[in-house]
C-alpha cells in the first residue's frame, strides 16, 4: 500500500468524525502544553535567578541583622583578610508622588561607587547618576518610572520634581526631590532595583531618620577565600548576623527549581496520561464503528498489517497535531503567566494616602518628619520576580516526541483489535 494512501485513508476517517477527533487533539494538546508551559517557566525563573546571581559575582557574602550595621562595622569588615569591598545599603520603605500618581518604592541610599560595585556597573535607561552629597538627587528603577498602574506609561521623567513620602504610623512626611537618572531593569537579589529610589546615603539617612545600614555585601578577592571570609564574618557576629554566599544561593535556588520542575512535568504527565486513555478509548470506538468497513478492506485484499497501519497513522496524526498545538498553546501561556507573575509581583502599585495627612502639592518645600521609614503603611515594596520563558529546541523535540510517542501507543492496541477481525465475521456487522 502507497504511504499517500495510507494517509488518505486515514485522514479521511478522522474527518469524518470531526467532533470527536477535535476533542482527542485536545486532550494531547493539554499534556503537551502543560510540558511546555511548566518547563519553560521554570527555565525561565533558573536562568533569572542565575542572571542575578552573576550580577553580583560569585564572591559576594550577603549581610542582614535586624539590628542593622553601623560605621564601625563596615570598617571592620574592611580590615579583615581577603576582604576586597563593603558595600553597606540603607534600605526603607516609601512611596512617589508625580501626576496624580501614587507609587510605591523602595527607599535607598548607597554611594555612586558601591552601586556600580552591587550592579556590577551602572547602565542608564536616561540621565546620569546622583552625587554623593546631602542634596535629594535621586535616580529610579524601571518601575517606578514607567508603572504598572499606568500600563508601562511613563510617569517620572529626568530634570523633573517628585515628592518622596515616607510614612511613619498614620502620619507621612514628603520630600520634594529632583530625578536625575532613570536606571534599565535590573535584576537584584539584594535591592529590589527595579521599585527603588536611590540617592546618596547621607540624603537617605536624613530622610529615613536612620544611621544604620539594613544590608551589607561583603566581596571576597577570589572564590577560594569565599568561606574563609564568610565563617571569620560568622565567628565575629555569631547568630546576630546572618551570612549568605552567593555559591550557596544557587545551589538552594537550583535544588528547588529541580525539585519543582520534577512536580510540574508529572504533573504534566498526568494529563497526557489522562490524553493517551481518551484516544485508547475513542479508537476502540471507531474500531467498532467500522468493523463493517474493515470487512470490506480485507475482502478487497488489504492485509492485517495494512489494517493496523491505518490505525496507527491515525493516532500519529492525533498526537502530531496535538503536540503542534500543545508547543503553541503552552508557549503563549508560559509568556502569558510570566507577565501576570512579573506584574502581580511588581511593588509598582499606587500607595495608600495615610488618613489625616493628605499629601502636599507638587514643588512643596522639603518636609522631613519622625519614625522610620520601615513602618511604611504603604505597600511593601520586595523584590519584584521578573523573568522571561526560556524555550530550547530540545524541549519542542521532547514534547513532540512524546505527544507522537503517547499516541502512538494508545493507538497500538485498538489497531492490533482491528487488524485481527475476521473478513467474514466483520461484513456481518451492519
């Protein structure tokens, strides 16, 4: 038999259910595109991870004490063996008021130099950095400038005034600042770049009322020396501080994104074990529906294997199709989920007016007031997740294999049941 006739003939059946060939091709589609989806997120997630990761080299050590860090710290810090940089960062919490328009920040303060040291260089969206002076020169993160609550529209602009609030219990004081840069995104596991205002730290410490530093990174001068320094930090702080390496984030973000993806691509499973019992079973019907039909064939001198072929390309069809609109379905909501994630996630959302103190009006006098800006009542601003699906070839080749594999061997037994029937026993059914 012809491969064009076997494929004739096979196709034309599947048409004439078309129905229920749909729904088949749905169901491959589903375990297919839950393959693609799952995989390509978390994909997408470990190569962010890693991305931040780099950016912060791996012989970073990572400080944080609820206490915080002073002066006499970091100079400590500075004097220990194999100790290359301190980069102390004052961290509170606030929100921008610009055009009517309330967002909720990240309050830093870090010197131009110990930023370039954190971003492992400075790279501008528009502007230029601020000085490391009193004044309330600010550059912002790509969030801030361009919200979510204005769907990507640009709110703050350089050379233009905003006014910096931060809130202290019910009460909230405003800062008029000048922006004079506008970052590119960043990925940071240590300040949420993307949702931050950042200026100097003497302009920060005044603002936030705070001399302490919430976070500090220590550098080692190479990998080897990594542990050393981190246990000599450990021996000096004790459980006061907690210190964190980098090498020792990637291997805990590794191991869980492995775990995880392990889950989700059973998950996935699942569904295609669900899909490979529907077509088992709607095949088996169609065997049934055409016994008669399959009488006719063999007495025209088609042959057992020529029956079972027919099936089989039947299900290869199915779990061709299905895994071809599997890899676009999945792909499209990998890309969608990875956008409601980033945007439910971004701190970029319009902060709450603290009752009784209603904000000035824009180009106000500089207003500082009490409390710390850590008891901020507005939204808190974290670090936002955002990442991009990562497909590779090798994961479109495995989901089309196995869609085809899957369906193939749903297909085996409903085939091998029609190529067995009986040429006279099939032409008696009606």
């Amino acid at each position: 038999m012809r491969l064009n006739d076997l494929l004739w003939l096979s196709y034309n059946d599947l048409t004439e259910k078309k129905v229920r060939t749909v729904l088949t091709i749905l169901m491959v589609m589903i375990g297919v595109a839950s393959i693609v989806a799952l995989t390509s997120l978390t994909a997408g997630i470990s190569a962010s991870v890693q991305n931040s990761l780099n950016t912060l080299g791996p012989t970073s050590i990572i400080l944080s004490s609820p206490k915080g860090f002073t002066v006499t710290d970091t100079a400590e810090l500075s004097s220990l063996p194999n100790v290359s940089a301190v980069i102390p960062v004052l961290e509170g919490s606030g929100y921008v008021l610009a055009n009517g328009q309330n967002t909720s920040v990240t309050i830093v303060g870090i010197s131009t130099t110990d930023l370039s040291e954190l971003l492992n260089g400075v790279n501008l969206y528009a502007g230029s950095l601020y000085q490391d002076s009193i004044s309330t020169l600010a550059v912002v993160g790509q969030n801030v400038a361009f919200p979510s609550s204005l769907a990507g529209g640009q709110n703050l602009r350089v050379g233009y005034p905003a006014t910096l609030y931060t809130v202290s219990g019910r009460s909230a004081t405003g800062t008029t600042i000048s922006i004079v840069g506008i970052l590119q995104p960043y990925s940071s596991l240590i300040v949420p770049i993307d949702t931050a205002v950042i200026m100097s730290m003497p302009a920060a410490e005044l603002l936030l009322h705070r001399s302490s530093y919430s976070t500090i990174l220590v550098k080692a001068t190479n990998t080897s020396t990594v542990a050393g320094v981190a246990q000599q930090i450990t021996n000096i702080y004790g459980s006061s501080v907690t210190v964190t390496t980098t090498q020792e984030i990637a291997q805990t973000a590794s191991s869980i994104i492995g775990s995880i993806t392990i889950l989700l691509v059973i998950i996935a499973g699942i569904s295609l074990l669900v899909a490979a019992i529907g077509i088992m079973n709607i095949m088996l019907i169609s065997v049934y529906e055409r016994t008669h039909d399959i009488g006719i064939l063999k007495s025209i001198g088609f042959k057992n294997h020529h029956i079972l072929l027919i099936f089989l390309t039947q299900a290869l069809i199915i779990g061709v199709a299905g895994g071809i609109v599997g890899i676009t379905v999945g792909a499209g909501g990998a890309y969608g989920l990875s956008f409601l994630a980033s945007h439910a996630s971004s701190s970029s959302t319009t902060a709450p007016t603290p009752a009784g103190n209603a904000p000035p009006a824009r180009g106000g006098g500089v207003a500082f007031g009490g409390g710390r800006a850590g008891a901020a009542s507005a939204s808190s601003s974290s670090s936002s997740i955002s990442f991009s699906p990562v497909f590779s070839p090798e994961t479109i080749l495995l989901a089309i294999l196995v869609a085809v594999v899957v369906s193939a061997i749903a297909g085996v037994y409903p085939a091998w049941r029609a190529s067995k029937l009986e040429p006279i026993e099939a032409l008696r059914q009606l």
